[in-house]
C-alpha cells in the first residue's frame, strides 16, 4: 500500500494542481519548471511562503539605500519598484535584486507614481498641473502632459495605450499618452479626487473620494455607484495601497506593523497580528506576492521577504 501510494504521489500532475491552487490569488501567474519533475519542489517552496504570509513570519529584512530623506510613496509591480522622497528623487528598483536601476532628479514635488514595470515607463503627477511620463530605457526621455483647466492634479493611473488622472475639481482627464492627446475629460465628483486606479474590469475606474464611500464610476454609463470597500480610518498613521487580492497592511503609531487579512468597518475591528517592530518610523508602504516595501521617515526603504530563500541585496 506504501509503495503505491508513493508512486500515486510522484505524479507531476498532483503537484502542479496544488501550485496552481496555491498561487490563483497571486498578482503575477508562477512559471512552470522546465522538468514536470519539479512541480513538488515548486509546491513545497509555495506552501512555505504561504505560511509565512499568514502566520507574519518574515524570512529578510533588508534596507534598499539610495533616499537621503523622507519617503512618501512606495509602488511595487512585477519584482519592479518605485519610490519618492522629500529630496526630490524618484528611484526605479528591482525588488529582488535590491538594486536601483534608475533615479531621476524632479524639478519639483511630486504627488504620486504609477508605472509599467515591464515597459520602464513611469507616469509622475504633479501639483504644478501636469503629469510627466518617463522611458527610462531611452535616456529617462519624458513626455510632458499639461491639465487643460490649470489645476493641481493629485494622482495618476497608466497603462499600456491609457494614462488617467485626478485633479482638485473633482475631474477626471483621460490621455492617450503615447500620442499625448487628451480623449476624454470626465466629471466625476465635486471632492478632489487623491485616489485612481483602472480597475480589473474593462472600462471601469475606481474613484477614492474625500467624502465616504468610495464609488465606482462607469465609463459607459455616467452614473455613480456606491462600493463597499472603503475603510475607516481609526488611530492609524498610513493605510497601504495594496493589491485587492492581497493582505491590508495598516501602520499604527508607535512603529508597529500588522497585517490585517479580514476587513472588517473599520482598522479597530480588523482582525490581525504583529509583524515587526521597526526603530525608524514608517510612512508609506506596498505589498506583492512576495514582498512588503516600507518606506520610513529617515530615507530607507526596507524590504521585507516571506519567501525561504535568502536574497542578498546587490552592493
């Protein structure tokens, strides 16, 4: 019985079912192992991140140098990072490695980042009123995208042909950035708007407010609808912009982290545990299937690492 339940285990198929059971939730599709062979090796790797995520235990804790002073927004996609700081500087990083692959010098202060990691195209909003896009694989060439009512623009979303942004007045501006023309000028509520992402759903935005709830609002149909997934804020210092499928991570004073997997009306009822506890103080952080990014008041970046393996920054 032994032997043929041994042999019934070998069987590559097994395995990679339970891979694929583990990582449907994860941001990025895992790779499948050149030899059908090691879909158990691959499990067992898998299994042991996924106890690590759920019990806290973190594997690294790494620093990421290259800020001089505080950082105030961290995004990671696809083992790509980027980052902001009070010196002005916005730094372009491969997670993994812990190498800064690329800073640039802003002539101003930014409000907010968002990127195509496979691209190297970086979208950065501005309160001066425009948005610059950024190829950092030619030269950090920049097309520079002005808002046509002169308003501070809060927050910026780009994607493959699309680039969105917020402004003060509540309105939204749809470019296509590569041509830089504007296709749309959309009204979307009477609050500025400081949070805008596109949504997995084709043609819709998701729209954080000033005012609770947030809403959706549909391209197609211009109607606001109320969403249920907005959170209050009760005590804490930062709440992360973390992927929908993901953990919450919630900063509370103090230094303590906590990840929060079941959300509930408010942080106070989230029920969560200690992670770590950091000597610097936190003030904007992100999370992907296998990294948390903390950016802290004093200009470190710290990486934090759930996988077994040990990764060693690259000097």
């Amino acid at each position: 019985v032994c032997k043929r339940w041994r042999n019934f285990a070998s069987d590559p198929i097994i395995w990679k079912r339970k891979c694929l059971e583990l990582a449907y939730h994860d941001i990025n599709p895992i790779k499948s192992p050149s030899n059908p062979v090691l879909w158990y090796s691959l499990y067992r790797k898998l299994f042991k991140r996924e106890n690590n995520w759920e019990s806290g235990r973190v594997q690294t804790v790494d620093y990421l140098k290259g800020h001089s002073s505080r950082i105030f927004f961290v995004a990671i996609k696809d083992g790509m990072a980027v980052s902001l700081a009070w010196d002005r500087t916005m730094r372009f990083w491969d997670v993994e490695r812990g190498l800064c692959l690329s800073a640039i010098l802003l002539n101003h202060m930014a409000e907010e980042v968002d990127f195509l990691p496979k691209k190297w195209v970086v979208a950065v909003s501005f309160r001066m009123e425009f948005v610059h896009v950024y190829n950092l694989r030619e030269g950090n060439s920049k097309v520079v995208l002005a808002s046509p009512k002169r308003v501070p623009l809060n927050c910026v979303n780009i994607g493959e042909e699309i680039l969105i942004s917020g402004s003060d007045d509540g309105i939204i501006n749809v470019w296509d950035w590569r041509s830089t023309k504007l296709e749309w000028i959309l009204c979307a509520t009477q609050d500025f708007i400081y949070l805008l992402k596109w949504q997995f759903v084709p043609d819709t935005l998701e729209i954080d407010v000033t005012k609770p709830p947030t809403f959706n609002w549909k391209m197609d149909a211009p109607a606001v609808v109320p969403w249920c997934g907005c959170l209050a804020g009760k005590g804490r210092s930062v709440l992360s912009n973390c992927s929908s499928t993901g953990p919450i991570c919630v900063v509370k004073p103090g230094g303590n982290v906590k990840f929060l997997t079941e959300p509930g009306q408010g942080v106070d009822s989230l029920k969560g545990f200690k992670l770590l506890t950091l000597t610097e103080q936190p003030t904007f952080m992100d999370v992907d299937d296998r990294f948390l990014l903390i950016g802290t008041k004093q200009g470190k970046l710290i990486r934090c690492g759930f996988d077994d393996t040990q990764l060693p920054l690259v000097e």
